[in-house]
C-alpha cells in the first residue's frame, strides 16, 4: 500500500517519538488538543498510536468510523476494547517486554528505599530530631522475605534486581512456572503472611481488579511494604491509604494510580509513601525503541505482511 494514510498520535507529545516517519504517514494536527481534533476529523483517521493510559472503549472506538489499526506505544493493552476491535476488524498491536528493566528498577528502587527506611530517617533529620535523640534502628534487608505478584517480563526482572541484595524472595501468580526456581508460593494471601514486602506486576484485567484489598494489606501489617507497578485498579487504593494514616501498614510506593492522574490532595497526609507519575517505563531509550517497534507494525500492516507484535 503507497497511498497516503491519516494517523493520530493520542498524545500531542507522542509524535516526538516518531522523528523519521514514513512519506505516507499523514499526521493529523492536533494543535495540543486532541479531543477537539477527534471531534473534528475522527472519520478520518485510519491508525492510531496508543500509549497505553487513555481509554479506547467502544464509546471512543466509535468516533473513529475508518479506524484500521491500534499501534500501542507500550507493553500494555487493558485499555482497548479488544472485543470491538475484533468484531471491527481492527488490528491492534503492542511494544511487549521493552520496557520491563525500567519499570523493575523503578519497583526495586522504592522496595528497597521503604524497607530501609530511608524517608524516615531523612525526615528525623530535616525535623532535627537528630538533636535530641539517637536515630532509631531499622531491620537488615538480608534475608528478608520479599514477595513478587506475577512473574512476566517486569516480575523476572525485578526478580534478578532483588536477588542481589540477598533477600529471601518468593512469588506467587495464577500458575507455578516450572522452569522458575524461585519458590513459589500457592496463594496471595499466604504469600502476604509470609513476607515483608510484595512487588505488584501482575497483569491488570477483570480477575486483578483490587487484587491487593484489605486482606492482602493486613497480613503485611504495619512494617510491611506495598510497592505497585502494575495498574491502579489492581490495589485497592482506599484501603491501602486508610492502612497507610493507621500505621496498619509501613509504607507504599506507587507508580501507578486509580484514576489517573492522580491528585496531590488524595496524599497530602499520607505518610510514608513514594510516589512516581507512571514513568516506570518511560526513559528516553525505552519509548523511541517502542515507538520504532509500533512504527515498523504500522509499516508491515499498510504493506500486508505480518505484524512484529500482533495483540490482534
């Protein structure tokens, strides 16, 4: 196919990612305002890039009557209404596992950073209590049992980061994986009495929605951490800040919220807490490499060959 075809990057930014697109690549011009653009001129958009966060239900799906395929920039693809796309004939592909290494040391990073208590301290300092009394203990990490919820491409990777630090890491998912040697563990909430810590990177679908609810978060109890790279939806945001203002729970690290963005009045008064705007993945090497990906999946679908990366 060499005819001229209308794409809309769904984020006026993303088009930054695309710095050698194709001659027959005609992007749409939002001016910074892409739902006006949609409103405008959706009929005749054809591909789509997709980043993930916004929401292609059938609703949204429908004011792209022309729409041939979904190109997400990213791992992720809950977003999209796979069923419409489906019944429309629409193609849709991802960019998977690119960017797990980023996103895993963003997970271990804050792990570690709670369960040394690091924010603490920091602020015994910063409100000098330093000058009336000794800084307080905290735990050795060594040996301390760590749990990961979902062993994908982001759980092995957090896996290989955390295992140097010589904690006692084990994992729990829907099913054992028998070539993993790392014990796994036979239900979430044994695996949450068991440690002190849970890494969330699980799939986020119907059967995760609030997957770490009050449960989960009180046999952690009060020195466990909760540090969640999956989806918003998978933890039961509620209860974990109700937990967090209780000291029923030690500390969270989240990069990634429900609904989002999230608002800084929701954890104005939340102690001990790590928060990142869901950029886990999002470093510079990691998004060109996906958009280049989403671009050759573009190029192969309009020249009819196979897709690098096919969802759909």
């Amino acid at each position: 196919m060499t005819e001229a075809v209308t794409v809309l990057a769904m984020h006026s930014e993303m088009q930054t990612l695309f710095p050698n697109p194709p001659e027959r690549w005609n992007w749409l011009d939002t001016q910074g305002d892409v739902e006006n653009s949609i409103t405008q001129h959706g009929a005749d958009v054809e591909i789509l890039l997709s980043a993930s966060i916004e929401k292609l239900d059938k609703a949204m799906l429908s004011r792209f009557p022309n729409l041939k395929m979904i190109a997400s920039v990213s791992a992720g693809f809950s977003n999209i209404d796979l069923d419409e796309c489906r019944a429309r004939g629409i193609a849709v592909t991802n960019a998977p596992g690119m960017n797990a290494g980023d996103v895993a040391d963003i997970a271990v990073a804050m792990m570690t950073t709670l369960l040394l208590r690091i924010p603490n301290v920091q602020d015994y300092i910063m409100t000098d209590q330093w000058t009336a009394a000794a800084p307080p203990l905290r735990h050795s990490i060594r040996n301390m049992p760590i749990g990961i919820v979902g062993l994908g491409s982001i759980g092995k990777e957090v896996l290989a980061r955390l295992t140097p630090f010589g904690v006692d890491v084990k994992w729990w998912g829907p099913r054992p994986k028998p070539d993993i040697e790392t014990p796994y563990v036979d239900s979430l909430v044994d695996l949450a009495d068991q440690c002190r810590g849970l890494v969330i990177c699980c799939r986020p679908d119907e059967t995760t929605h609030h997957l770490i609810n009050q449960t989960i978060i009180d046999k952690l109890g009060p020195d466990g951490v909760i540090v969640n790279v999956a989806r918003g939806s998978v933890v039961d945001e509620s209860a974990l800040i109700e937990a967090l203002k209780t000291n029923r729970l030690g500390g969270a690290g989240l990069d990634v919220f429900d609904p989002e963005p999230t608002s800084s009045a929701r954890w104005a008064d939340v102690p001990n807490i790590m928060l990142t705007p869901h950029q886990g993945g999002a470093t510079y090497e990691t998004l060109f490499a996906q958009a280049q990906l989403a671009q050759s999946n573009v190029e192969n679908f309009l020249d009819g060959k196979p897709l690098l990366s096919s969802v759909l």
